[in-house]
C-alpha cells in the first residue's frame, strides 16, 4: 500500500515538474519580434501645413478732386500786320554711319539639375532600411514610392544628433520653417521620431502599430522624405523622419 502511494506521489510529481518545464521554454523561447518591438519608445507624430503667404491690394486711389472753372470773356482778336522775313539757308548735316552690331553670339545652354529619383539620395545604411522598409508598405498598399531627397537628410540627421546628445525624445520644434525653406515647392510636412535599443526593424514595427505614424508612412500626399540614424555611446538608435508632399 505504501509503495503504490509513494509511486502515484512521484508521477505527480514528476508531470509538475514537467509542466513548469513547458512554461519556462515558452517564456524563453517567446516572439523575437514582439521583444524587439517592446525595446522601441516613439512618440505621436506630427504634420504641419505650408504657411499660406497672401499679399494685399494696392490702397484705392483717391477720388479726384472736382474742377471749376470760372466762365471766360471772349475778347476781340487783334489784327497784327504781317512781317516779311527773308528766308534762311541751312547748311547740310552729315550724318555718321551707324555702328555695326557685333555678330550674334549663342548662349551655351544650361543644364537643369535633375530631379531627386527614388534611388539617388545619400543614406546610410542604417537610414536606406528605414526607407526601404517605409516604401515596402507603401507599395504593398498601391502607394506610390516616396523619394529620398538630400535636401532633407541633413534636418534629419542634425535632429537625431541633438536627440541623441540630449538623451530626451521629442519633435524638432522647427521642422517645418526648415523644410520650407529647403525645399520651396513643398506643401506640406511631417515627422516621426523614435528611439531604440533593438533593431530598426524594431523601431519601423512600432511606427506602423501606431495609427498617426503609420498615416505620415502611408500618406499619398507625402511624396519625398529625409531619414537621419544616429547612435549614441550606449548603441541606443535615434531616428528621424522628415516628409514633404
């Protein structure tokens, strides 16, 4: 009786044992990609329209100011004998021949910078996998492929570097006066920020579960952009994204 106790007491035992085995390796072993994701901290994004520069009319002009005149008398005309004068000869003018024009010289024609393509702006290639990874979505999605402009990468990497060096995550305050002024044609703006200890695949997960970063990632109407990476002493990533439509 003893021994048939004892045996039932160890198989008991031994299926505990064997489930918290079974719960440890499913800790152990959980989602690399959702451990990534937890790693990235990013905050709301943000857009800004252009500034709306309208210039006003010209002051009216003053009505003009009204005329009278006083009635006039009429005077008889004064008859004054003629006089005769004798006539008088001019001498002839010659007249200097014109100068001849030099011949008509050709300008050489000038050469239009060409306009930025999807493939030709200078990333790193920390910043060419965000943007890569950015015009997959898109393109899954029917979204045409936004434009990597060199005009926008140096915003993005100086603001990645003040973060970095400030250690604190939050929008560049003057994104959108900078933008403006880089880039004359543009409409509109937007940024996302964030920050990681993972990967930037990580970082570019947590942008697309967040709706308001996944929006400024999807929008039609953002049809350029600028990445900035930059990693700071203790290998944290700071990521900036700078669009323009």
């Amino acid at each position: 009786m003893e021994r048939t106790t004892l045996a039932r007491f160890t198989a008991a035992l031994i299926a505990v044992i064997g489930a918290l085995a079974v719960i440890t390796a499913g800790v152990r072993g959980g989602a690399p990609a959702d451990l990534e994701a937890t790693r990235a901290v990013i905050i709301p994004s943000t857009a800004i329209e252009a500034p709306v520069v309208a210039s006003s009319a010209g002051a009216e002009q003053a009505s003009a100011p009204t005329i009278t005149t006083a009635p006039t008398t009429t005077t008889p005309p004064t008859t004054v004998p003629p006089t005769t004068t004798p006539p008088t000869t001019i001498p002839p003018t010659t007249v200097a021949p014109a100068p001849t024009a030099p011949p008509h010289t050709t300008a050489p024609p000038t050469t239009a910078a060409p306009a930025p393509t999807a493939g030709s702006a200078s990333f790193t290639a920390c910043e060419r996998e965000m943007f890569d990874r950015m015009n997959g979505a898109r393109t899954d999605r029917g979204v045409a492929a936004l434009v990597g402009d060199d005009r926008m990468i140096p915003i993005s990497r100086a603001w990645s570097d003040e973060l970095a060096q400030r250690q604190d995550l939050q929008h560049n305050p003057d994104y959108g006066a900078q933008t403006f002024a880089a880039v004359p044609e543009a409409r509109r703006a937007a940024e996302n920020v964030g920050r990681t200890h993972g990967s930037n695949a990580g970082l570019f997960d947590a942008f697309m579960n967040s709706p308001g970063h996944r929006d400024a990632i999807m929008e039609p109407g953002h049809s350029h952009v600028g990445v900035g990476c930059t990693v700071d002493s203790g290998g944290q990533l700071w990521v900036t994204v700078n669009f323009w439509g």
